[in-house]
C-alpha cells in the first residue's frame, strides 16, 4: 500500500509552509529518511524526509507555491505497486486562485503534454506558479516574455528572478552612473523570512515599549564569581535568561498570546534567545527554561547558541517560543527597540553594562547598569503590566536568592 507525504506539523504554531524545490524527481526511487523536498516555514528552511522505501509518485506542489500543514505531498510505492490517484486539489492553497480552474494544482507529468493554457494576447495563456505571477506584477515583468523552466514551458519564480536580474545587467547605461548607483543582492531564506515575518509583526501588532535601567551590579560580579566556580562558565546572557524565566512564572500576561481575541497563556516558559548567524537572525527555543537549575541551563544554551550558528537546530528547537530576550549588549548597543517575536507577547531587549552616576545619602556614586526596552502587544497586555514584570526583574537581579 502507497505511503502518503505530508506536510509536517513542524511547531505548534506553524500553519502553512512555501515550497522551494523538489529534490527528487517523479518516480526516483527513495530511501526512507532520504530528503526529498525542501521548504520554507516562517522561520527558517527544512528538509522533508522519505516515509517508506520506494518510488516517489504523484508529487504536488511548485516552487512558491504554499500548502498547509497536512496536506498530501506525494506518494512513496512498493515495488510493483500502481501509482496512486492524485491527491485532493483542496489540500494545497494557492495564491492564485484563477490557477484552480486552470487544473494546474502540482500537474505530474503524463505520457500525453497537456495543452498550455491561453494569454491574453494570442489566445494562448502562459503556464505559471502563482508566485511566479504575483513577482513578475511586482516587478512590472510581462509573464509571457519568460522563458520557463519548468514541464511544458511553465515558469517558476526562480525564472522570474533570473529574468529580472538578466534585464538589469542588460539595461544600456544612459550616461554617467549616477553618484547613488547600487548593486543589487539575493538575500538568503533566512532573512527574507525574516523580513517578512518582521513586517507582518510590526504592521499587525499594536507595540508598546517600555525602557528601564536594570542595576547591574550583582550580575556582574555572580557572572565572574561563577567564572571560576562552573564549567562551562555562565555568560552575561545566560543569566538572564535564567532571571527573566523565573520571573516570567509570575507574570503569565507576557508569557501568554492573543488569540482570536482571547488571551491564550502557556503552562511553561520556552525562552527564545535571538542569535546572529552569517544567513540571518534566528530564534532558538530554551523549552521549559524556568524549570532548568542554572548547572543545566546553562551549557544547553550553549549548546543551542552553537548549533544555531552551524544552522544544526531541529524545526523543535526553532519552535514553541513564548517569550524572546535579544541582547546586543557585547556589541556595545546601549539600547534598542526590538519586534515581537510573533505569535509571542513580548520581547525583551537588552543593552550593554553601563556605568552611571546615581545620587545616594547626599552624593553621587557610580553604579552599573543595563537598559532593558520590553517590546508588548497591548491587545495581550498593558503598560502596567509591563512595568510590574520589569520590577520584579530588577529585584531579582539585585537578589539572586529570590529565585530559590
């Protein structure tokens, strides 16, 4: 019996993912764990692995195009095996609908080419990927001028984007270059979903900030009095990670989401900790931060940190956040504005270690500190909440033995 493909359920707040290409072709023969497609979700790109042994039938979905969780990829056969039907045509979403009626939902290939639809010019209407159509509007590029890559002439974005870039390098200089003159560059998936996922937060979610110094003068010195105690020692970051989930158990508001107009709160605190890549920023998620004692804590936020700069981390690890820290603090930023990490509620963003003058019993002494900005979606909760969670942090910074 056939085995069906499906688009995993790759974190639980994952809906629908974007195809970027197929790895193998219809009828190859697979492995099971063999990878067989790649996608994008919201938050970085993953392999999709073989179900079973034997040979791929009935592959759907085209680069650009997006699908639900759960819907039908393909079929893995046995040996000797029919090819099953096609899957539904409602298991995939396309962005453009006008293709339904087209019967162009993850064409296979068969013995007999199917005719091309017709364009708008000659009666004949050229073949291609919804996202193909939604770029080449964009950029202004008439479809019909691409040459397509894909089964009987149909154009994928990736013909799109050649398309454009061959056009630019092509384009006769109309004298001197202008003194602003810019070259163009590809980004990578990760930061072009980044940028959209980022766009979508700050356009759909009402932000509200907060900024307060944190003393920072009992954190300084736990950080180097447990460097010569732990192995590994602990990093600034690390321990506040460790303050910020315990403190969170108290403030389920920050650590909660909207939903539909209700306020859905987690059970636990899975802490996301932005890291800079060479392909972009990714999140990954400490799961159950404020139940790890700091001797677990912190080697596998170490642990996390380095697989996400070796883009090693599983879609579990990238996953499941409900509630983000972003420190910039040892690039030497004093303070920052950070976007909500959506689905999260908040974000916090942390500087670096200042010193500053404070006046205390008639003078004015030096004292450390770090400016903290805590982004919030105010449909989840309100300034004084905010205000009330960045209270209880700095008591616990300023005593370590409240989080016994």
């Amino acid at each position: 019996m056939a085995t069906e493909l499906k688009v995993p359920a790759l974190g639980m707040d994952m809906e629908e993912v974007t195809v970027v290409r197929w790895l193998v072709e219809e009828g190859a023969e697979v492995k099971k764990g063999d990878p067989v497609l790649e996608i994008d979700t919201d938050k970085t790109s993953f392999e999709i692995e073989a179900p079973a042994d034997g040979a791929i039938r009935a592959i759907r979905g085209e680069e650009g195009e997006i699908l639900r969780v759960g819907a039908t990829l393909a079929y893995v056969t046995a040996p000797g095996e029919e090819s099953p039907e096609e899957a539904p045509a409602q298991d995939v979403e396309h962005e453009g609908a006008e293709e339904a009626a087209g019967g162009e939902r993850g064409e296979v290939p068969q013995s007999q080419p199917a005719p091309a639809p017709a364009d708008s010019e000659n009666g004949r209407r050229v073949r291609a990927s919804p996202a193909a159509r939604r770029a080449a509007a964009e950029m202004g590029v008439h479809i019909e001028s691409i040459s397509g890559s894909g089964p009987y002439g149909r154009v994928y974005l990736s013909d799109v984007m050649e398309a454009e870039f061959e056009t630019s390098a092509e384009a006769p200089a109309a004298g001197p270059a202008p003194i602003d003159a810019a070259r163009r560059e590809r980004l990578s998936r990760i930061r072009r979903l980044g940028a959209e996922r980022t766009a979508r937060s700050f356009s759909e979610v009402p932000h509200f900030y907060l900024t307060r110094d944190l003393e920072a003068d009992r954190l300084v010195e736990l950080v180097e009095r447990l460097g010569s105690r732990m192995d590994p020692a602990p990093s600034m970051t690390e321990l506040l990670v460790l303050a910020i989930s315990r403190t969170l158990r108290d403030h389920p508001r920050l650590n909660g989401r909207y939903a539909d107009g209700e306020l859905e709160v987690h059970e636990d605190v899975n802490l996301g900790v932005a890291v800079a890549t060479d392909e972009g920023l990714v999140v990954p998620v400490l799961a159950k931060a404020d139940t790890l004692p700091l001797r677990e804590l912190i080697p596998k936020a170490k642990d996390l940190v380095r697989r996400a700069r070796e883009h090693q981390l599983s879609p579990e690890e990238l996953s499941g956040g409900t509630f983000t820290l972003t420190n910039l603090g040892m690039m030497g930023i004093d303070s920052f504005d950070a976007i909500i990490n959506t689905p999260e509620a908040a974000i916090l963003a942390a500087g670096r270690v200042r010193t500053v003058p404070e006046w205390r019993d008639g003078g004015w002494i030096p004292r450390r500190a770090i400016s903290a900005t805590l982004s919030v979606d105010h449909r989840v909760a309100d300034g004084a909440d905010g205000a009330r969670f960045l209270a209880d942090l700095q008591s616990v910074l300023c005593d370590w033995e409240l989080l016994l």
